[in-house]
C-alpha cells in the first residue's frame, strides 16, 4: 500500500488503477478509500457492484432478481453436504461463494465435480473446512465450445462502450476452467444479455460475462461475470476492441473515447501451454462429464494471437515458463518432505 500511494505520488496526475485478477481488485475494494486520494478507478469498485459480483451466491442472487437465467443451485455449508445428497441431480459442480480465497488450494480448479453419489461424497473430504459457504450447481450440459464471452465499458450512465463477444474453444482446467481457445465472433443474444442486465445493476467499468447454452431449452444461462479485464482480453484487442483505452480515457479525461468499430470476426486467441493440456485431455480422456468441444472454427482463422507472446518479444513467455515451473516445484517438494 504505502509503495503505490508513494508511486503515485510522483505523477503529476492520479494513475488509473486497473487490477486484473480477483486478488487485486479485492484489494482495491478492501482500499477504496484510501486508493481515492491517489488514484482512479472505476465506480464499480466504490458502490459495492463489484463486491456483490465477486461472492457468488450475491452474485445469482441479483440474476434472479433481474431475470437472467443460470444453472440451478443449492448454497450450503459443508456441514450440511450429507443432507443435501439425496435432492442432487448429477453431476454437480461444487464451488466455494468466494473461490478467490482459497483459490491458491484449487491447483487451477474452478470447483469440485461429482458425477454420481459417491464422488459427492468423496468431495466431503476434499474440500477445505475454511473453504466457507459452498454453491452445489448444477452442470449445463455440452461441450465448453458452447461457452459464449462478453467484454465492454461501461461508462457513468451505463452506456456499453467497445462491445465485444467471443466463443470459447477450448478451456483450461477442461471443462470447468479459464480459456485456453477463444474465438472472436458476433453473438448477438449474449451482447444484448449482458448488456441489459449490467446497465440494470447499475454497473460502471470494464466487465467480462460468461454463458453457456443450454440444449435441453436453447437458452442461454450466465455463468460468471469478472469486474475487472479477464484472461482473454488480448482477443478483443485484436479484434478491433479497445475496452481497457475506452476505461483510460474516460476516466482519466486525457481524450476522447476510441471510436466504436464493428469487431474482426475469425481472430483466434491462444493460450499454447494451456490449450496443449486441454487438447491432449480431451485425446486420451473417454469417460469425462463432458463432450469434447467443437474447434473447426480455429482453423480458419482471419487472424492468430498468442496470450503471452508478441513478435518480437519472448519476455513474457519465458516468464510464464518460469512461473510453470515454480509451481510444478512448490507442488512437489511438500509431497517429497512428507515421505
């Protein structure tokens, strides 16, 4: 804290603060007041929008206040597991409300999948006592290429700026993760979604939602929405989407909004490492909770970008190989010192 509020204090401006990843903004909420005096940042994280977003459970509680259909859920606590097994229609997703705080005992998770009584109740003992109040949700099912993203700015009357939709491809962890493929296309049913429901919540900044379609009705069902940039922004940006610039300069005022382009289509987002994983899952696993995803899209690609690597510059995919490895590291060790 006192190195940022120092740092800052050295431009002849406030810096925007723009987090990117639950951690930070958490920190920034946890700050607002304090962060104010030095710097800006979005109205999301001052009003309690964001915070409600970040907990689940408040999160699928303002969906059905709004109308907005998601996958059906029990909010329990983990002593109350065993009495809910015999309502449970598997297989289940389970997930902790706040999974951001204990998202460094996940190893990559989303949450907990059980696809019958006995991985329930396997997951009992798994999952941490701390882990607080648990969402027992139910699976959409079809394969994660049907998982539609939403990415915009929305300024201070709730205007949508820089509107962008994708598909995801392929995910890492497989099925229940972040994405490893993604591809920019037009969907127009998940823009106007999100756009609807973010403008009635009274949401302001950056926002990146989530859906998944559901076969048995055609709907789609919002899985999560990130108040902050998420993984694959880097594919709007190459598409012609410049969500975070529209958020600098809007709320910095040093100029005025990009201009508001139609979105390149065909541009494919990669994550190799991850996808690599995912992929080869899909190859040797038969017997997994879901189908494997459809990819022919990417093949015909009108453009290709790396998640953490541009020509010219292998910096940040030596990094991210160092950080692989030192987490491969800390996994091991304990294992070895508890022979």
């Amino acid at each position: 804290m006192e190195e940022l509020i120092h740092r800052a204090g050295r431009e002849h401006r406030k810096p925007i603060l723009i987090p990117t990843s639950d951690q930070d903004l958490e920190f920034i909420i946890r700050h607002r007041q304090r962060l104010a005096g030095s710097f800006v940042f979005q109205e999301s994280y001052r009003d309690g929008v964001a915070a409600r977003i970040l907990t689940k459970a408040d999160f699928y509680r303002l969906c059905a206040e709004h109308g907005v259909d998601y996958p059906s859920l029990y909010e329990i606590e983990k002593p109350d597991m065993p009495s809910l097994a015999g309502s449970l229609n598997f297989p289940v997703l389970i997930k902790p409300s706040r999974i951001h705080d204990i998202k460094s005992e996940m190893a990559g998770q989303k949450g907990w999948v059980a696809q019958n009584a006995a991985d329930y109740a396997r997951m009992m003992e798994l999952i941490p006592d701390h882990a607080g109040t648990l969402l027992v949700q139910e699976i959409v099912p079809g394969p994660e290429s049907e998982i539609t993203l939403f990415a915009a700015y929305f300024d201070e009357k709730g205007c949508a700026h820089q509107s962008f939709t994708c598909r995801k491809l392929r995910q890492f962890p497989p099925g229940f993760g972040s994405a490893s493929l993604v591809i920019s296309e037009d969907e127009p049913e998940t823009r106007e979604i999100a756009e609807n429901f973010l403008r009635e919540i009274g949401f302001r900044g950056i926002a990146a939602a989530e859906f998944k379609r559901d076969p048995r009705t055609g709907k789609r069902k919002i899985i999560e929405i990130n108040p902050r940039p998420s993984l694959w922004f880097s594919a709007s940006t190459a598409a012609g989407k410049s969500v975070a610039l529209a958020a600098y300069r809007d709320l910095t005022g040093v100029g005025p909004l990009p201009e508001d382009r139609e979105q390149r289509n065909g541009v494919v987002w990669r994550y190799a490492l991850k996808d690599f994983y995912s992929a080869t899952f899909y190859r040797l696993k038969n017997d997994f909770v879901l189908p494997p995803p459809k990819i022919a899209a990417a093949r015909h690609a009108s453009k290709r970008v790396s998640a953490v690597g541009v020509p010219g510059d292998r910096a940040p995919a030596w990094a991210e190989l160092k950080s692989y490895l030192r987490k491969g590291l800390r996994r091991l060790l304990p294992r070895k010192r508890n022979k």
